[in-house]
C-alpha cells in the first residue's frame, strides 16, 4: 500500500489518544479490583493512586516518583497492567511498519498471557483494529485539532446555558473558534 492517497481516498487513523483512554480504562479497572481485595485484608497501598497511574512518572515530583516506583516493582497486578498499557503505546514511538507489527504481536501475547481480564479485552480490541492503528505510522495524522474545536464547541454550549436559536448557536461558535484578532 502506498503512503500518498490519491484524491478521493480516504484512510482510516485510529488517534493513539483514543488507545490511550482505552489502555487507561483498563489499568484503572484492575486497579479498583485489586484494591477492594487488598483493603479486605488490611492493605490499602493502592487507596488514593487512581491518578498516578494516568501520569507521565517524569512529571512527578521526585518524592511522588519514588513512592510510584515502589507501587510499580510492588508486583501488584495493578503494575503489571500499567506496565502493558505504557509499553502498548510505545507503538508510536516506531517509524517503520515492519517493527511495529512484531512489537505488537510480542505485547498481544503477553498481554493475552497476563490473566488481566481487562487488558485481555482491549488487546483483543486492538488486535480488531490494528490494520487502522499501524496508519498513524504511515500518515502520522491524527484527530486533535478536531477534538480541540469541538471541546471548544461544547464549552460554548454549556457556559451559554442554551441559545434562543441555531444561528445565535452559530454565531458564538463562530466567535470563539473562528481565531479572530479583536486586538485594537
């Protein structure tokens, strides 16, 4: 296949932010059951770190690193599934097709290996959806500056608590997201 589209073709690109959110869900969700089995037996290491594993490790103070650091060789399940999701997304970080496919068919299988119901769940998801995924690699495009304007899109329409019509609507999206200079 080709990396240049004709006119009229069109690609499918599945944004890496998407997968992200995904790989997230799930690690969050074997986190929630590991800590109701680990605050049954008394140990509550893993109350109160929903948010740490979402975060970048480089962007916490150091004391917060290293308490994370110990989370994560704590060989708590929750740690296992996190280090899936952060060496998933290392499959954006490939410039070629070829290593790509073989990085994710060595994490399918580790991941399908993990016994982590929801890591299974979006590797097979993934797997589903791979040929739309390895196009981010050849087109390195991806859906943010849609996904911008329409957050900003929505910000309008809540914070004007309803409009009297669709061309006031109109109007204020054009204003807010038409990149005006109003500067005298």
């Amino acid at each position: 296949m080709s990396a240049h589209l004709r006119e009229g073709q069109q690609k499918i690109v599945y944004d890496k932010f998407h997968i992200a959110k995904h790989l997230g869900e799930a690690v969050d969700q074997v986190r929630r059951k590991e800590n109701q089995t680990l605050r049954a037996a008394g140990d509550d290491r893993l109350t109160g770190t929903r948010y740490d594993w979402l975060r970048n490790p480089a962007a916490m103070e150091p004391a917060d690193r290293k308490a994370f650091a110990a989370l994560r060789q704590s060989g708590l399940k929750t740690a296992r599934a996190w280090t899936l999701k952060e060496t998933a997304m290392a499959l954006f970080s490939y410039q070629y097709e070829r290593p790509a496919r073989k990085h994710f068919r060595w994490w399918h299988g580790w991941a399908v290996r993990s016994r982590l119901r929801p890591m299974l769940d979006v590797a097979r998801t993934l797997k589903r959806r791979f040929e739309n995924i390895i196009t981010y690699l050849r087109h390195r495009v991806t859906n943010a500056a849609s996904e911008s304007i329409n957050a900003k899109i929505q910000w309008v329409k809540y914070t004007a608590r309803g409009f009297r019509n669709k061309n006031n609507f109109r109007v204020a999206i054009l204003f807010h997201c038409g990149g005006l200079d109003l500067a005298p």
